[in-house]
C-alpha cells in the first residue's frame, strides 16, 4: 500500500516511518510510506505518483493558522479515489462529515488503529478495482479498443443526435460492457453476487422511480414502487403502486426465522421451516413473494404481492421517504414476478394425474 503522507513536522513523521515499520513486522504488511514536508510538495506528489491512501496534516507551515492540508485533502475529494485520513490537532475546524473512507483523527490517536483503518480499507480490494490504474481502467481499456474501436462509426455518423446526447449514449453502452464483463469469472461461471449490491443507496434518480424501496413516515413500514418506469420517467403517473415488504421480524419470514431459532418443535416442523426460509431467500417458494436481503439499516424482507396500495402522488410526497433503490438488474426480475403472478390468477389448472398417465 502506497501511503502518502503530508506532515511539516519531521520528528512526527519519523514517529510515522517507526510505527509503519513496525506495523509491518508485525501484521505481514507492505505499506510504503511516500512522506512529503509541505504543501507545495504534498500538491506536486498528487499529480506525479499513484497513491493507495493519504495521512494529511492541516497545519503544514510553522506559525501559521491556515489550514494548508485542506486544499490537498480537497484535490483528493475532488479529483482522485482513495482513502484520506486527516491527523492533526486541528480536525474540530473541519465540518466535512467523516464516512469510511475519509476519517479524523486526533494527533496524538494511536497511530496503528490509523494504519489498521487504511490496510482493512485496502484489504478490500476497492483501490485496486477503482484506483488510477485499477480493474476498472483495465475494462475501460478493452472496452475502447476491442469494442468501441470497431463501433464508433454509428455515433460518428449519426446526424440524429447531440454531441451531448452522443456522450450519454456512448456511456452507457460502456457501462453495459463493463457490467458483461463482470457477469463471468474466469471459468465463464455466473459469479454470486453480494447481498449489498441489489441496493443503491443514496438514491442516484432525482425523482422517485420503479424499484425503489420507500418508507411510510407515520409508521416504519418499508414498501417498493411498482409504478411502471416510464410513466415515472415521464411524470405520467397520477398514482404510485407499492408492494408491502414484509420486515424479517413480522410475517413469514419471523414465523420460520423463530421456529428454527427456538428449535423447541417437532424435527419434521423444524425441518420445514429450514426448507421454506431457504426457498424464500431463493424466491423458489412462491411467486407472490420476493426476497431482499438486510444491507445497513433496511432490514431483510419478503415484497408481499397480495399486499398493494395505490397512493396518490400528492399523498406519496407528504407521508413516505425513499431510503434506497433496487438495482435495475435485480429489479427486472422482481417486476416480471410480480406480473407473472397477477397475469396467471384464475387460470384454469390441469388435471396433473391425468396428464402424467397420458405421458406414461
């Protein structure tokens, strides 16, 4: 892990250089320190060096009460993407709220919790995938060449639209290739995905729109919009339709969840119960159930299809919050269950028995 780290004072950043060296004996790590004196050389670092994460002091110049630092953890914010660590005496004039991967911390804060944060922070993969020459530059380069290259013509040709309009067409059909690519490991098998990645979280849409999960204000409960999308997209919609997501704690899910949990019931109910909440969370027990998993602070549920509301769009904006969006991927699917199972009520049913002896 390259590590930048912008610091005036030299005996700290020698403190900095001792217990990087230690935390590498100890824990197997690499982290390489990159120490700059200034705020000049902390500025030229940025544009001539790859960086996996930044220790920044605030105060970079003696007898001054600028927060030099500022302007390189902005550039950091602005224009690059890895983890930045502000460490100074100084972080209680800083109102930028902290998230994961951008922390204050005090000065005299222990030093390896710090470099714990940043390794468990690299360990994930994140800067290698996103980072300046990540996984992501990588795609972006086959994409150009062995896909775009062969393409370009159409958007070079195409009187129809603006360059503006080029620009947003030529990103999606890039992102969809990334997204193809990603589809497949190496052995060309469907990966599994994680449970986090069926959510967008803040929402992206500026507007509320099919798939996103909402909350009733007055009481707590989750619902997700059903509305079609192009009625959303056109703001055609008088209506919204929501689909009840039945939390963990209540409904099916809790009724199984308990059974197993408490375990005090016949093997074959206790058995049952393991084999219906499997399928649920497989969405092979019934079509008037969907299964979303817990992320953060959106409990997991079952979408409840026999459970709809109609909500007047004035209505909607006064009394329900969007917390999330279900990613188009997976919302394709839920839409296509929940049309599968209205379109096939009262359907006549065949005579299974019958069938089967003509068969044998």
């Amino acid at each position: 892990m390259n590590l930048l780290i912008v610091e005036n004072e030299k005996e700290q950043v020698q403190l900095y250089l001792d217990v990087i060296k230690s935390f590498n004996n100890s824990n197997r790590t690499n982290i390489i320190p990159f120490p700059m004196y200034s705020l000049e050389e902390g500025k030229n670092a940025l544009l001539t060096s790859d960086y996996d994460a930044a220790i920044i002091d605030l105060k970079l110049s003696s007898n001054s009460v600028e927060l030099e630092g500022m302007e390189i953890v902005n550039s950091i914010l602005e224009n690059l993407r890895f983890p930045v660590f502000i460490v100074s005496g100084s972080i209680g004039q800083i109102e930028n709220p902290e998230n994961a991967l951008f922390k204050k911390r005090l000065r005299d804060s222990d030093f390896k919790i710090v470099l714990k944060e940043l390794t468990d922070i690299y360990n994930t993969g994140i800067i290698s995938i996103l980072g300046k020459r990540g996984t992501i530059n990588d795609y972006l380069n086959k994409i150009f060449w062995n896909h775009l290259s062969t393409s370009m013509d159409i958007w070079i040709d195409d009187p129809s639209r603006s360059p503006e309009e080029k620009q947003k067409s030529l990103l999606r059909y890039t992102l969809l290739h990334i997204q193809e690519y990603l589809e497949l490991s190496e052995e060309s098998d469907f990966e599994d995905y994680h449970p986090a990645e069926i959510y967008i979280t803040p929402t992206v849409k500026p507007r509320v729109f099919t798939g996103d999960i909402v909350v009733e204000n007055n009481t707590g409960n989750n619902y997700i919009v059903l509305t079609p999308s192009c009625d959303l997209a056109q703001a055609k919609a008088n209506n919204i339709l929501l689909a009840a997501v039945e939390k963990e704690d209540t409904g099916l899910l809790s009724e199984k969840i308990n059974i197993i949990k408490k375990r005090k019931a016949a093997p074959e109910i206790i058995a049952d119960a393991e084999t219906t909440l499997k399928a649920l969370i497989n969405n092979s027990y019934s079509n008037k159930y969907h299964f979303l998993p817990k992320y953060k602070n959106i409990s997991a549920g079952i979408i409840n299809f026999q459970k709809i509301n109609s909500i007047r769009v004035k209505d909607f904006k006064d009394n329900f919050t969007r917390i999330a969006a279900i990613n188009s991927s997976f919302t394709k699917d839920i839409v296509a269950r929940f049309s599968y199972y209205y379109s096939r009520q009262g359907s006549p049913d065949f005579d299974i028995e019958e069938i089967y002896s003509s068969l044998i």
